[in-house]
C-alpha cells in the first residue's frame, strides 16, 4: 500500500505545471518599489491590495479572514447580478451582506443593462449597503459574454458609457466611489482595455483594475503586465494590476514592472488568506512571511466554518458544503492522503470537520512544492461567446437594444 505522501501525489491533481517565468526571483532586478496608499474618492486605502472578487468565494467569511492577515486593504464581494439585486433574490441580497468588522464594505456589480444597474446602485445606496461599488467588465463567462455582458461590454462604448455614467451619478452624490475592473479586449484584434479606461475615468470612476488577459485567454497563459503598465501611462487616476500574483514577490515585481498603484488578487489566495499579511509585509520592505504548519491551516479552516455557519445563518450543511472547496485549497500541497481528503469532501457538519482535522498532524510545515505557485483555473477559452454580429461595431444599433437588455442572467457564476 501506497504511504500517505506518495498517495497525495497521485491523487493532487496539479493544475498548473505552466509555472510562470516571473516567479523565479533570482529573475529579479532589486529595484526600489515606491507603494503609497490609494484614495478613492473619500475612501483611502491604506495598503493597496484587492482581494480581487471571485463569485462563490469572496462572501464575508472568506474575506474576514483575509482582512485580519492583512488589514488595510480592500476586500471585494463577488458580483452581484443587477437585476438579482432589483428583483430582491435572496442569494442575491445574502452576498450583499457585511461582518461588522469589515472596514471598507466593497461590492461589485454585474450589469449589462445601464437603467437596471442604475436602479441596483440605487438601491446600494438608499439602503446603506455598501462604501464602494466596483463594476464588473471582466467576466469571459459565455453565459455572460453571449448576452454583452462582463469582458465583452466595453467593445459597445455607447452601453459601456451610460452605464458607468449612470451609475457613478448616483453613487457620487452618495460618497460611494465608483471603480471598473476590465480586461484587456475580447482578444488582440478587438482590444478595449485603454479606451475602456480612459471613459471610466471621464465618467467619474476613481480607480480602474486591468486583469491583463483577453475574454479569449480566459485563464490561460499569462497575464500580460506589459500592458497594466500601458494603461497606467495613459490614465491619471489609480490603476490597480490583476493577474497571476501567486506571491508577494510577484506583487512587488508588478508594482517595480508596470507602475501600477495596488495589486488585485484572485487565485493567488485560494486557500492562502495569509497572502494578505505576506503582501503588506513586502510592501512595507518587511521580509517576515507566513507559511503556516497544517496546525494552524487547520485553525483557520476551523475558524472559516464558524463563520459560514454564521453567514448560513446557521444551517451546517450549506456552510460546510460552501467550505469543501477551500478545504481541497488549504490543504493543497500538504502530504494529506486521498482517503483524507475524500473523507473532508463528504463532510457535513462542523463536528464532521473537526474530526477530519484531529486526524491531521499539526506540525507538518507549509508545503514548499506549491509556496507562492500558480492555483486554481488555468484554462483558455474554447470560443468567445457574443451577441450576433456584436464586433461588427463599437455601439449599438436601437434594435440590438431591444434584444440585448430582454433579460439579464440571474446568476453568472464565474
Ligand atoms: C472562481 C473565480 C470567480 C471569479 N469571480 C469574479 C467576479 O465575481 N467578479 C470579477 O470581477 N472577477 C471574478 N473573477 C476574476 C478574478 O477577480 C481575477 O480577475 C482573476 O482571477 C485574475 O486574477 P488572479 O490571476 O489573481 O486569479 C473570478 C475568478 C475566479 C477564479
């Protein structure tokens, strides 16, 4: 029979053997990186860093635990559907929720619609629900890109324009700063992203994230910063960076290569909230990093699933079913066996987990195979998806109107 360690390596599945050139840091010049923090609006933000929202993820558990490895950044909820948020789904309006403790209570809406995404920010505001409103123009989802929406809107300047107009003139009078996040086109011949930036910045926006892949790269290849470095050359507000910050090296290579002015992070902290702690530390010149023992991963694990219990308002199961994916995530790389993790897989309880963890030993040290390397979704796309005749030209004709805002997705899990 296999050992525990030789069993982990066959049954990890390694999701990312393109490791990225950049993460060698011996690749590295020593150059000074010069972090100062980010205002938005009437919002600062001390260290700038993002926890950069993931749909089925970044709920209020997720990033409570985040921001108390690293306080003083900003931790965005996953995207809300606009017209979820107008129709008052439940799933809809349980995302929109905050701990007390957050400081900065950052949401992202989801629109392709501009006079829906209008009434959703309305009703942020009227209902106190938020200190910040990100737009999301990122999403390569087909469900979504089919409909004009997320990545493949701002190719339609006129919708793209009255969106971010209509929805930055309801929540400035508010003090709510509005920002966008973009990607860099639908693909290298139909690229958006400096035009994309350039209007959000007219409109009013006060900050700008570019994930530096295209809707066609999807999650595949690299995140080219070559051109976050482009867009924060031609705007004059705050550019954030987006992709394939796996480490907080990586963070301060994207600061020293593009110039940009915070970092965003997605995958990167999947299963790794102490990325936050490790960023803050980088960029304040520290050396000191965290790489917790399984003992301590497993404190954390405990301490998510307290607090999804909370956000499930007590329901065990929903929260411990929530809790699976970023068990298979903490516990990546760790010479945890199949049987282990099959066994966490079909908890369902609290007391399920627990168990589960009492079998771990404490002092195993954090896995060197996966510190600081790629996680998560790595795949290209097949086909981009889009609305008939959609590149044909950069606005929309009336009828191309009618058809595209007949009905929103209700739910565009990422
Ligand atoms: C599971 C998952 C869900 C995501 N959901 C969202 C979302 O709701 N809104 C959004 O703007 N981006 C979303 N993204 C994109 C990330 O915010 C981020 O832009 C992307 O993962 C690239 O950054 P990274 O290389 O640090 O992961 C999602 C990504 C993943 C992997």
């Amino acid at each position: 029979m296999a050992d525990s360690k030789s069993e982990t390596v066959l049954t990890e599945r390694h999701e990312t053997d393109n490791l990225d050139p950049r993460t060698d840091a011996s690749a590295r010049p020593d150059s000074p990186v010069h972090i100062s923090p980010v205002q938005l609006g009437n919002i600062t933000v001390p260290t700038p860093v993002v926890l950069s929202p993931m749909a089925g993820v970044t709920n209020w558990p997720f990033r409570v635990i985040c921001e108390e490895y690293g306080p003083d950044g900003l931790y965005v909820a996953e995207m809300i559907t606009a017209r979820a948020l107008v129709a008052r789904n439940p799933k809809a309006l349980r995302l929109c929720h905050f701990a007390p403790t957050e400081k900065i209570r950052s949401l992202q809406l989801y629109g392709v619609n501009p006079s829906i995404t209008e009434q959703a920010a309305r009703i942020v505001v009227d209902e106190g629900m938020a200190d910040h409103v990100d737009l999301n123009f990122g999403c390569p989802v087909p469900k979504v890109t089919r409909r004009g929406g997320g990545s493949a809107l701002p190719w339609k300047t006129d919708i793209f324009t009255e969106l971010v107009s209509r929805v930055v003139s309801v929540c400035e009078p508010a003090g709510i700063p509005v920002t966008a996040k973009i990607r860099v086109g639908i693909d290298h011949e139909h690229e958006t992203f400096l035009q994309a930036g350039h209007i959000a910045q007219e409109e009013g926006c006060k900050a700008v994230t570019l994930h530096a892949r295209t809707t066609a790269e999807y999650y595949g290849g690299h995140s080219d910063w070559s051109r976050i470095g482009e867009l924060k050359e031609h705007l004059d507000i705050p550019v954030f960076g987006n992709g394939d910050i796996w480490g907080a090296d990586d963070a301060l290579e994207m600061v020293r290569e593009t110039g940009c002015d915070g970092v965003a992070i997605g995958r990167g902290c999947q299963g790794r909230p102490w990325l936050f702690a490790n960023i803050k530390n980088a960029f304040q010149g520290n050396p000191e990093r965290i790489d917790p023992n399984l003992g301590e991963v497993c404190r954390v694990i405990h301490r998510h699933a307290e607090l999804l219990i909370q956000f499930y308002d007590g329901d065990e199961m929903m929260a411990v079913h929530d809790l699976r994916k970023h068990i298979a995530w903490y516990l990546k790389g760790f010479p945890v066996g199949g049987s282990t993790r099959k066994a966490f897989m079909e908890c369902e309880s609290l007391a399920d987990v627990d168990r589960e963890i009492s079998r771990l030993d404490p002092a195993i040290e954090y896995p060197p195979r996966v510190l600081d390397k790629p996680r998560g979704r790595v795949r290209f796309a097949k086909k981009v998806h889009l609305p008939y005749g959609w590149l044909e030209s950069r606005t929309t004709t009336h009828e191309e109107r009618e058809n595209l805002f007949g009905d929103d997705p209700m739910d565009a899990s990422y």
